[in-house]
C-alpha cells in the first residue's frame, strides 16, 4: 500500500530489542525531517485533508507553521480544534482519514500529517516543560462568566475528555466521572505504552485538571449514583455519556471458559492499567505460559499479540479468520507486528478448546477458512473448509474478536433508549432520548477511533451549550 | 474519604474495619461489593460490604488476611486512608417476602451473610441462620447474628463450638423438620456453596447463592469473574453476584480461582519491602 511512509521514515526502536521492552516504538521525527516534509505540502486553496479529519483540525495551516519552523504555534493551531494531538499523532489511523484525502495520495506521496501532528505536540510538551510552564500555552477557559451550570461527563476516555475540555472552555463546571482508580480511560487501560507512553496520557489529564475539570476517580455511574439522581438530586444541567463499548464479546465456541483464556480487555487491562507486565513489582498477575493465541485481527489484537510478546513468551501466534488484506488494524501495526516475529495464521478460526486436568487450556483447535461472497461490511465472507481442522499447542489465548455494549448505564437510566445491540440511541448531534442527557464515542457507535469519539465529544459540548442556551433565554 | 475510623480483630487474620464513604454507604444495598486497592502498585480486589450508616456516612467491610493485598490491608490501622474504593458492585441480593427462609455463611462468608439476612428479617421472613466455621476461633459474627435471626445453628469441623460437622448437616436437619423451607441463600466456601446447592436441589428448595470469582473492573469490563450458569456464560459483576445455586457450574468456579495461585506466592514474598513504606 502506498503511503507517506515511504517517502518519510520516522526512526523507530530497533525490533530484537523493543519485543523485549514496553517503551515506545515510534521515536518521532527530527525537526529536519518535520520542516522538510512540511515543505512538500501543497497548501491547497481547498484543502482536502481538512474534510478527512473529524475534528477539522486546520491542517494545512499548521503545516506551514511548522514549515516555518513555529513549532509551538503550530502546535497552538491543531490544539484549537483537538485537545489531544501527542495522542491523536499516534493511534489515529491518519491513512483513512487525513491522509487519504491528501491530494498527493493519488501519487502515492500523501503528506506525513500524523507524523507531522505528533511532532507538533510533542515539541510543545517538551519545550513547555522545560519552562515550567506545563500546559501554558493550551487552554484557559475563555469565558468563565455567569455561566454556572454543572455538567456531568461519565467516562474519561477520548470521548469523555474533549467534551470536558470544550464545556470547560465555555464556562461550564464539569465533573468527569471515571470508573477505574486512574483516568483515560482505554487511552490507559487499552492502549500499550509502547505505542502510547501513559505519561503523555497524564500530562492532557493534568493539563484538564488546570483547566478546572473535576475528576473524580472510583466512581461507577449506575451503581454508585444512577444518571438520574446526577440531574435531579446533584443538580446537574446536562449529562454526557461517554462509557465506551467495554462489555468483551467471546465467541461462545467450547472450552473458551477454560484458565488463561482472556478477553483482550482482560488482558490489556492487566497489563497496561495494573502494569502485570512488572509483575512481581506490582501485584496484579497475568499467567501466560510459553505459546500464546490471540484471535483476532484489529489494533487490539495487535496490542495484544505484540504485550504478549514483550512479557517474555516464546510464541505468539494471531489467529484471525480472513487474509491480511482485509485485517482492520493498521498497516504500520501489523508490519511492527511482524517485525517483532508475531507468527500470523491467516484465513484460520478456532473451533473450540481443550485443557487437562486442572481446567488450563492446552489446544486450540482451529479450521482454516476460505474467503466467500462479501458480507455486509462489504469485505469477503470466510467460509470455513471442511475436514481442515488442525490444533495448535497453546498455554493461553487471548480472545481480540470486539466488544459489545457495557449495560450497566442503560440499564439503571430510566427513559433511555438503545439499541438492539444495547448502544444508546441518539440523534445526529448526540441528544439521546431523554432530556438533558447526551452520549458519544463508541456507547453510541460502537468500537471505533480515539478521534471519531474525540469528534462526538466536541459536537456534543456545542449541543449541550446551544440547548442550555436556548433554555436560559 | 476511605479513612479507617475502627479497626477490630474478630479472629486471628479477620478483621472489620469501618471507614469512612458517604456516597457508597447510601448507595449500597445488601448483597453489593466493593473493590479496593491498597497502595499505587497493587491489585484491585473485590470485597462484600458487610454494613454500612448512611446517616455517619461508613462503610463496614470484614476481610481474611490471606493474599498480599488483604495482607497489606489488614497493616492498615485506625486513621489510615485506603488508597482506592469502587462501590457499591454487583446487583444487590433480591429481598422478598419468601416465608421461612435459611441463610448460611461458612467462614467469612458470614460476612456477606449478615447484610442479607438482616434484609430479609425486615422484609419480613422467618430467618433461620446457619453459621459454620473450621473451629470456634474462626466462627465471627455470632452475637451479631443472633440479634438478627429467629434461630441461630452454629457448626464447626471440629466440634469446638456448636454441632461438629458440616452447614449442610445442619441444614439436612432442618429439612427434616416438619416445618416446609421455602428460601435458601449460601455464601461460603465454594464446595460449602456447592454442597448446600445439591441438598436443597433433592428437596426443590429454591437456593440462591453469592459467588465470588476473581475480578478485575467489576464493571462488565473483562470478563475475568465470568462463570456458567445455566449453561450460559455469566459475568458475576454484573450479572451477579448472586445467582441460582441450582444451575451454577461450581467445579468451574473452582477451578478458575486456581489460576494466579502460583504467582500469590511471589507476590507474597515481593511485598515485604512494601510494607515498611
């Protein structure tokens, strides 16, 4: 696939040694490398990118900063429009989206926008902090003023946090409600430091912190306080729900109950948000013996396979039942993938598992698959081949197939309609079905990108505040 | 918030602690857990709320000294702060009118015993209560039951206090009476929860039972706590924790809280130093 990748190589750890630790992967580009690639934009009159972007960050603007070499007022622009470019520059897949638009990608040589992104941030965080001034050219409310309304924010993810971000900056009191003793939510618990170094995470959190978002930690909306008791009893204006799709889907084959099968939740969570991968240091476990299967074919499964992998186990295979073509999780995962030595089975599923005695899965048995008529997601069904079953010897399997809706809120809010697979129905601007509460992110769309639920969070805080408005006058 | 306001030793390893949580001690119902950590690098545990006031705004949680983080916790003294506490979890115990009901906690099960079996003597039941433990020093909360209950039948294995034998003996006598049994709820060790779950399934006495599988979030996030009920993969936090002990896949259930044993054991012996923090 052609890309800007190949006109601009961002250095990288070196893979016999980065499988072997969990510091990031990607190093950055030299500020040579970011003012030549800025040269090479076009700075189109109608700039294309802009429309690939779901928060319509001005890019060619920033480009031309950093062509410039004004760094930090490149960076000033792309934090106009999104809260967390250091992020964003490293897990959106800018090859859909930005890129894709690119007029140069026609020609094969999209311009490195993401790259160019993450040097943006990255340069702004570095150099704001050696002046202790952390965060101080980001975002100062710009207007607290009379508005004193108090918005609740439930979940700390992507989502949650620009929507925060964006009320707080109008004026509003916003608390952000976070299940998890730390929050971020998958930015923390999903995604690996080597692909997203969680003091990058800290610093946006603290950075919101300043802002005068209120944070509380700990706590579980629909246990420790339903969505309607925030509104009528806490006097909040507006609630927004931001809850992710965290409810892990198996495959409901047999054996899959068996020990050291995990969900990727299971497992991500372990490793990245309880760091098991310092395990005896920490205190959280995670057992994965010599040989790991993970099944699937997404970005989780690749953070899967490649954590996996770093906590010192001899082979890990991805089990995922189309070819690579039609794999969701980026080019650049999977080529880390496989330079780390992920061992790929393609066009193969398991069918069930067996254990021994004491219930510890010991083989997968898998089918191989062929690729048939295209489904409704339009790529090519796999249809499994008769008679071509085959085991493979495993200690433990991590289970990468998606993820379902979490009920826990729906269930507990009276009046909130869902959908039939229980994501909260809303309408094009985020209003769900019930008065003065909003939802966003993958809660509403199911699994999709750190920057589609950033986008639903932006569009959201501008709902909340017109209707707020509108309300007052 | 999460300050110790009263340590007490019930027996040698358990301890009650009150602390202090409004938020969680109105919210909580009988029957819901918390999950807590200790200290920056420790594990999330699970723990069932044994008490709370709303009006003083505590919370009461009582805990075996077994595994490091129960370990560290029980190192914690009056004043002291848990780091971390997410509650209230779970579903809280269905509460009916049932008529005459039996509720059993073996060990410190008991402990989540006496939130359900205070709700269901307000709720009206006839409460027999059903309390084992290996030996009279392991036997907690007798007095506090005992307020609570309409009968109180204590077992132990060896026989130190009340009847020698098993809650189920004590319960198959109880069947044996001519007075019908109507409800069962059992929390306890696995095999204790399994045991009751048989004897009252010959006798079609509807049984629930309160599991306790290793979590992680408690909020359906991982699937670690899932288990096999009716045949159906189930998540215990937020499917649970209780479910019909008629159905419930226990060997299972066993089994899965097998699979970190090994690795207690290093953590045990890694959380010397932590402890002089």
């Amino acid at each position: 696939m052609p890309g800007p990748k190949e006109i601009i190589y961002m250095p990288a750890q070196d893979p016999e040694k980065r499988k072997k630790n969990f510091d990031e992967v990607a190093l950055g580009l030299s500020e040579e490398q970011a003012v030549s690639e800025a040269q090479r934009c076009l700075n189109c009159k109608k700039p294309l990118c802009m429309q690939g972007c779901p928060v319509g960050i001005s890019i060619p603007e920033f480009i031309m900063l950093i062509k410039e070499r004004k760094f930090l007022e490149a960076a000033r622009v792309i934090k106009k429009e999104n809260l967390l470019p250091a992020i964003c520059g490293r897990v959106c897949p800018q090859e859909d989206q930005c890129e894709k638009a690119c007029v140069l990608d026609r020609t094969g040589k999209a311009i490195a926008i993401g790259y160019l992104e993450r040097f943006a941030a990255d340069y702004e965080m570095k150099n704001s902090q050696h002046k202790k001034e952390k965060g101080a050219i980001s975002h100062q409310p710009s207007a607290i003023s009379s508005q004193q309304c108090k918005i609740a924010v439930i979940g700390s993810g992507p989502s949650g946090l620009t929507c925060a971000s964006e009320l707080r900056k109008k004026g509003y009191q916003v608390t952000l409600f976070e299940a998890f003793h730390k929050p971020g939510g998958v930015l923390m618990y999903g995604i690996p430091s080597f692909r997203l170094p969680k003091e990058i995470v800290k610093y946006e959190i603290d950075n919101l912190r300043k802002m005068g978002v209120e944070i509380k930690v700990n706590s579980v909306i629909g246990r420790l306080k339903t969505v309607d008791q925030l509104i009528k009893d806490e006097g909040y204006s507006a609630v927004y729900i931001a809850t992710g799709a965290g409810h892990p889907v198996f495959m409901g084959i047999v054996g899959e109950e068996l020990n050291y099968i995990y969900s990727s939740n299971e497992f991500l969570t372990r490793c990245n948000l309880m760091e098991a991968y310092k395990f005896p240091e920490t205190d959280t476990p995670i057992v994965l013996g010599k040989r790991v299967a993970v099944i699937g074919g997404g970005n989780t499964a690749m953070d899967s396979a490649r954590c996996a992998l770093r906590m010192g186990t001899e082979k890990v295979y991805c089990v995922y039942r189309r070819s690579e073509k039609e794999m969701p999780a980026r080019v650049e995962e999977i080529e880390h993938a496989k330079e780390e030595g992920i061992e790929f089975m393609f066009l193969t599923a398991p069918v069930r598992y067996t254990g021994d005695e004491d219930n510890n899965v010991k083989k997968a048995v898998c089918i191989k698959m062929e690729l048939g008529e295209p489904d409704a997601s339009g790529r090519r069904r796999p249809v499994p081949i008769e008679g071509s079953e085959f085991e493979i010897e495993v200690d433990s399997v991590i289970v990468a197939i998606g993820t379902n809706a979490n009920p826990l809120i729906s269930d507990t809010t009276d009046n909130l309609e869902v959908n039939k697979w229980g994501y909260i129905t809303t309408d094009e601007e985020g209003r769900t079905t019930k008065k003065q509460v909003y939802a966003g992110g993958d809660i509403v769309t199911g699994s999709a990108t750190v920057i589609e639920a950033m986008g639903a969070g932006k569009k959201a805080a501008h709902i909340i505040d017109k209707d707020l408005c509108r309300d007052r006058s | 918030m999460n300050k110790i306001i009263s340590k007490r030793k019930l027996s040698e390893g358990i301890y009650r602690y009150t602390f202090e949580n409004k938020e969680l001690a109105i919210a909580r119902k009988p029957g819901q857990f918390l999950i807590l950590r200790v200290h920056d690098k420790g594990e999330r545990i699970p723990l069932t709320i044994m008490d709370s006031d709303s009006e003083k705004g505590t919370v009461d949680i009582i805990f075996q000294a077994v595994g490091k983080t129960t370990n560290l916790l029980s190192d914690l003294n009056e004043g002291d702060r848990i780091l971390d506490v997410a509650g209230p979890l779970g579903n809280p115990t269905l509460i009916e009118n049932f008529g005459r009901c039996v509720a059993i906690g073996g060990g410190v099960g008991t402990a989540v015993l006496f939130p359900v079996l205070k709700a269901l003597k307000e709720a009206g039941n006839y409460v027999i209560a059903i309390i084992g433990a290996r030996d009279k020093d392991t036997l907690i909360l007798i007095d506090e039951v005992k307020a609570i209950s309409d009968e109180l039948v204590i077992t132990t294995d060896d026989g130190s206090a009340g009847t020698k034998g098993f809650v189920t003996d004590a319960l198959n006598q109880l069947i044996g009476r001519d007075d019908k049994i109507d409800y069962v709820y059992a929390v306890g060790p696995v095999v204790m929860m399994k045991n009751t779950a048989v004897l009252t399934k010959e006798h079609n006495i509807k049984t629930e039972v309160s599991l306790n599988p290793i979590m992680v979030d408690g909020t359906g996030m991982c699937g670690s706590c899932r288990c096999m009920v009716d045949g159906k993969e189930r998540f215990a936090c937020i499917h649970g924790p209780d479910f019909d002990g008629h159905k419930v896949d226990f060997n299972l259930l066993t089994q899965r809280l097998k699979m970190f044993e090994g690795r207690e054991q290093e953590s045990m012996s890694c959380g010397c130093e932590k402890k002089e923090e």
